[in-house]
C-alpha cells in the first residue's frame, strides 16, 4: 500500500508540474511575445481559465503527502519552511496579479503587476526545480528524522550543503527553461499570429538549451545521488522513463509547423512526465535521502501512516481525484480552440 501511496504523489506532483508548467512558462515570457496590452491581455486569457484550476493539483498533492506520509510532511515542512514561505508569496503574487491589473487604466499600474506576474513565475519555476535537487541530492537529517537547511553555504553539494548549491542551481535552470518552452508551446497553439509566431520562435530556440540542460542534470544526478545508478541497474525496465522524455523531446523538435502545434504540445508534457517519473523511479524506495547518513533516510515505511489509514484513505481519495479529473478534462476541452485578440 505504501508504494501505491508513493505513485499516487508522484502522479500528482507529475500532473501539477505538466498543467501548472504551462501558465508559469506563459507568465515568465508574457512581457516579451506579446508586445501591446491588447497582446498580453490575449496571452493572459490563454490561461485565465485553466491557471487556478490547475494549482488543484498542488494542493491535492500537499493533503496526500500530509495523510500518507506525515513523518515526511512534518520534517519537509520544517526543514524547507524559508522556501516553503517563499513559494507561498509567489503563488499569492502571481493570483493577485492576474486580479489587479484589469482594476485600474494608467500607465503604471498595469506593467506593474505584469512585471509582478512575470517575475513571480519566473522565480516559482526556479524554486520547485530547485526543491526537486534538494530532493534528489538529500537533506541532513538526523536521528529523528529532522533537519535545518540555510539558504546557501559554499554552494557545494555534500553534506553541509544548503537549499541552494551547484547542484540544486542546475535543477532550478532546467525547470526554468524546460517551462517556458512548455508555455511557449501552450501560447502558440492557442494564439494567432503574431503571438503565435513569437512563441514558436521562442520554443524553438529554447529547445536546444532544454537538451543541454537535460544532459547536464542528469549527469549531475547520478553523480550526487548513487542511489539512483542503484535503482536503475536493479531494475533496468526504469529505463523507459527517460526514454519518454527524450521521445518528448525529439517531438517538440519535429512539429514545427502550425498543423502539429497540438502534437507539440503534448510531447512537451511528455517530456515532462518522463523527467518527474525517472526522478520518482530513482529515488523511489525513499521519500528524502539523507546525505549524512543513508540509513537515516525518510522511506515510504518509515514514513507512512499506518496500513488501515492508508486503505481507507484510499476509498476516500479515489472519488475526489477522479472529480477533479473529470472537471480539468471538461475545462480544457471546453476551452479548446485559437483566441483572438477581441476574445480578452
């Protein structure tokens, strides 16, 4: 049951990342493909029905964590709580941005809060890279299952490491350019030129840095973490994870014309899935590595809520993920189709 618990997190983190990743990607590159108000008020409308609805996701994800695997939740939660307290001014930055910009016509108050969008995307992209390094490379935990991070030491990734090293800078530049190639793609398959075509021009030139980084992390990766060179030679079938985000990858580079920006799009959330599930299948028996001392690691035994919980829980669960399923399904399918200028 622990390691159905585990898929289930996994698979939520997963859809956040994909469906939120694009109206961060659409946030951090608004200022610069749409080049009129009438054009940022278009590429804001890309998302406006779909961005608070995927942050659903995030939650969900949070409240699964805190009943499945408490002991994690309490020493993440503590352990992480700058960034954590970060994260959540950037979430709230990036709503009120959205609501405020329309409230007031001037000058000033309107590229304020576009800017305020912009740069809260911008640095909420960095932060959960940066949070996925953390959990790849391990934290100091101690015998209870404890630990203090600051915010940077040497920027070395040993074991007096802080949230921000080399390492975990890396990941936060992956997931920075990995998500505005997303949202570039999201722009240009809902909007009509000249938007479209500044967004496909971004994602095109994007895509060469997102391989390179995908080259650098990963690398990187396995020589941080040797438990995933572990994990993936006991159990060589994990192989095929990586192997769907390189696919994701090689598809992005092959629709290049307006009539595959859908297939494009989709391999970019493919590339996604495939870099969540690789890191979930790498680290996978563990839930937060230590990287004093492996055997203080977080596991999802050591971890989980007791086996009745976990079976009732998931009675419970099952329902409500599969509403919200069936909501975000019905809400994208309705929003299908190109914008128009007129349409924000």
């Amino acid at each position: 049951m622990e390691t159905l618990w585990f898929c289930l997190v996994a698979i939520m983190l997963t859809g956040y990342v994909t469906l939120d990743g694009l109206d961060l990607g659409a946030g951090i590159l608004h200022l610069f493909i749409a080049r009129s108000d009438g054009e940022k008020r278009t590429v804001l409308a890309s998302i406006g029905p779909v961005w608070d609805g995927n942050e659903v996701w995030l939650l969900a994800a949070g409240g699964t964590l805190y009943f499945a695997f408490p002991a994690l939740y309490a020493s993440s939660f503590s352990g992480f709580y700058l960034p954590l307290m970060i994260v959540l001014w950037l979430l709230i930055a990036r709503g009120i941005s959205i609501e405020f910009r329309n409230h007031i016509t001037s000058p000033i108050w309107t590229p304020i809060w576009d800017t305020a969008f912009a740069c809260a995307s911008l640095l909420l992209a960095v932060f959960y890279g940066a949070a996925l390094g953390n959990v790849v490379r391990g934290v100091p935990l101690d015998s209870s299952g404890y630990f203090f991070l600051p915010l940077w030491t040497d920027f070395r990734a040993g074991s007096s490491a802080g949230i921000l090293d080399w390492y975990t800078i890396l990941t936060g530049v992956a997931a920075l350019l990995a998500l505005s190639m997303h949202g570039a793609l999201w722009v240009a398959l809902k909007c009509r030129d000249p938007i479209r075509e500044r967004a496909t021009l971004f994602a095109r030139r994007a895509w060469w840095a997102v391989v390179a980084v995908t080259v650098a992390i990963t690398a990187a990766s396995f020589a941080v973490q040797p438990h995933l060179s572990e994990r993936f030679g006991s159990a060589p079938w994990g192989f095929v994870f990586p192997v769907i985000a390189a696919a994701g990858l090689l598809g992005v580079f092959l629709c290049k014309s307006p009539q595959t920006e859908l297939l494009a799009f989709l391999s970019s959330c493919g590339y996604l899935v495939g870099m969540m599930t690789s890191a979930a299948f790498g680290v996978y028996p563990l839930l937060l590595p230590a990287n004093t001392n492996p055997a203080l690691s977080l596991t999802i035994d050591n971890a989980a809520a007791g086996s009745y919980s976990l079976h009732i829980g998931f009675a419970w669960w099952l329902p409500g993920m599969l509403l919200a399923a069936i909501y975000a399904i019905f809400t994208y399918r309705r929003f299908s189709g190109k914008l128009r200028l007129n349409d924000s």
